[in-house]
C-alpha cells in the first residue's frame, strides 16, 4: 500500500489488490501515509492456494473492483 500511495501522489495512477485479512492494514497504512479512505480490491483469502480456475475467478473479480475503482464507481 506505501508504494501505491506514494505513486498517486506523484500522479501515476495505481491499484492495489489484497486479501481480507490485510484489507485493515492497507487502510491504516493509507491513512497513516496522507490518503485515508484511498481504494483498493479485496478478495477472499486465500488466493495462491486455490485451484486454477478458481484463481481465474477472483483474477476477474479484481479486475472488476478495480475498474470501478478506476472510472470512480468504487
């Protein structure tokens, strides 16, 4: 979450993707850095252990969230 806050702040535009029991981290770790309530996707955890097409499933939902992130409808 650092690095993807201190990139927005210079302009480039970023996303971060993490699992639920980070989720409370990256928030705090956002706020801390001067970007409370900055976005990001949160998916079910785990991921890496998954079956194949099961990882394709959360790939595409964090691509969902990210999107509305990204044209404002997060």
């Amino acid at each position: 979450m650092l690095d993807t806050v201190r990139l927005a702040k210079r302009g480039i535009r970023t996303g971060l993707i993490c699992t639920e029991p980070f989720g409370n981290t990256a928030a705090t770790i956002a706020e801390v850095h001067g970007a409370p309530g900055y976005p990001f996707a949160v998916l079910p955890h785990p991921v890496a252990s998954l079956p194949d097409e099961l990882r394709r499933q959360r790939a595409r939902e964090a691509a969902r969230q990210l999107a509305r992130i990204f044209t404002g409808q997060a």
